[in-house]
C-alpha cells in the first residue's frame, strides 16, 4: 500500500452557532487530525455519512485531477458526533492529502469552500459548518458568514487570549434532536453572544451561546453543569455545537472545575486552544 498524500487537522469548539443568526464563530483546539490517502481501498466503518466520498465528489466538481484507486486512513483524536467538529476536521484533512498528492497547491479559501460543499453532500452538517472548518485549519476564532463563499466570509478574526485551558466533558452519545426551527426561536440569547463576539468579549460569547444552545435542544443538565463549572472558578462554559459535549475554559491547573466535570460526565479531556501562527501570508490578507 503506497501513501499518496497526507493531511492534517484539528478539532474545535463553538463560540456562536451559525443556526441561530446565519453567522457562525468557532475556534480551533488541540485534538488533530490526520488523514492519509493511499493507492487501494481501505474499510472505513465509522465514516457513516460517506464523507470521504464526499470530499472526492467535491473535489472532482472542482475541476481538480484526482488519483485513481484511492483510499483512506484516519487517525482522529476529534470525539465523533460531539459538536467538537469532527467532520470538518476530517474533510479539511482529506482535502489537504488530495492537495498533495496532487500538487495542486490550494488556498485555505479553496480548502474550506471544498470541505464545505462535501460537508453538505455527506448530510452532516445543518449550517454548512464554514466557521467549523476555518477552525479545523487555522488558529484564533473567526466570526464567518456561511452564505458567502469562503473567500468572502470571514467577517472579523482573532486570537484568544494566552494561558487559557479547555475541559471537554463528554456526556455520551447525542440524544437531542437538532431542529433548525427551535434555533430560530431563541434569536435574543444568540443576539447576546453576537453582541459579545462583536466587542471582542469571545469567553462571555462563549457561555451566552451555550446558553442559547441548550435552550433550543431542551439540555437542563448542560445548564446545571455550566453553571457548576463556572461556581467553581471556570471562566466560560457552554455546549458546542448542537452538542453533547460541554466545553469549559479555565485557567491552567483548575482542579476543582476538573474534579465537578469528572462528576458529572462520562470523560473529561484536557486540551488547549491552537497557538497563533507566525506571520502567515493568507492571515494578512484579512487585516
């Protein structure tokens, strides 16, 4: 088996879900992800929704050469089904194998717009998950209208602030039923945490996002866990993404909002947000 391109990733975690406004924010954590594409056929049982297809339609419709007799190999460290971004994190992975096995030399503009549309294809995604991708391939929050192409979306940026560190309490697998409607319904919660990514305030988006979230999914025990999480010294906490998993942002060596997370909850990861790149040439264009 001869490998013919690899890709990397990451996971994230919601600062503003797109459902509720049409604009979404997230922001990339330390869980990667790393996709291989090799020259035959590999089983792949958990890729459920066909994403991986997807991502070779999606590249193909691009007008982009692709390899014959292809397959994949995932490792991903990205809990599936979380709201931890892991579909994105896979699709922006395959694509940037694809991109080097092809020497086809792709923008993240290019990156996103195609994991985009296999995220679309796959049915994994109610929003289009821009904002998810955005996160999976580059580091600080991006604020992202996914109604515009991915060139065209990115309407502020930044990076978060230093010496933060991320508990991501697992609570099982999804129960709620994610409906685009119930969303809709509490637009002035997700008002409050757009009003808060505005002023740069990305914490106290954060919880206030949580907050909507979990009112349109009807999650009490999210609320409850937050509200524990924070009493014991956590700065931000909220559901991400339509869920389960509650993500709790403290300052490094909070063993007491680690020890009520461990409580409640199934597992707890310790990870952190992705570092600020260096001087990144496609970075500069947003400013």
């Amino acid at each position: 088996m001869k490998i013919l391109g690899e890709g990397k990733s990451n996971g994230g975690i919601s600062i503003l879900h797109a459902a509720g406004l049409s604009r979404g924010c997230s922001v990339g954590i330390d869980l990667p992800c790393e996709v291989t594409l090799v020259d035959e056929a590999v089983s792949l049982p958990h890729d459920q929704n066909g994403l991986l297809d997807a991502v070779i339609e999606s590249w193909n419709e691009a007008g982009l050469p692709c390899p014959s007799n292809t397959g994949w190999k995932v490792e991903s460290q990205v809990p599936v089904g979380q709201g931890l971004k892991s579909s994105a994190a896979v699709a922006c992975a395959a694509i940037r194998a694809l991109d080097e096995a092809s020497w086809t030399s792709l923008s993240d503009y290019d990156i996103v717009e195609i994991a985009v549309s296999a995220q679309r294809k796959a049915g994994c995604t109610i929003t289009g998950s821009m904002d998810d991708a955005w996160a999976a391939i580059s580091s600080g929050w991006k604020l992202v209208d996914p109604t515009q192409s991915a060139r065209d979306s990115i309407l502020l940026h930044g990076d978060m602030e230093k010496g933060l560190e991320i508990l991501i309490a697992l609570r099982g697998s999804r129960q709620a039923k994610v409906t685009p409607s119930e969303f809709k319904d509490q637009r002035k919660l997700f008002e409050r945490a757009l009003a808060s990514v505005s002023s740069g305030s990305m914490l106290g988006a954060m919880s206030a996002n949580g907050m909507a979230v979990a009112a349109a999914i009807g999650d009490d025990e999210a609320l409850r866990i937050c509200n524990s999480a924070i009493a014991r010294g956590a700065i931000s906490a909220g559901i991400s993404g339509s869920g389960p998993a509650i993500a709790v942002v403290c300052y490094e060596g909070s063993d007491e909002v680690l020890e009520i997370l461990q409580e409640s909850c199934v597992e707890v990861i310790r990870t952190a947000f992705i570092p600020p790149e260096q001087a990144d040439e496609e970075v500069s264009r947003w400013g």
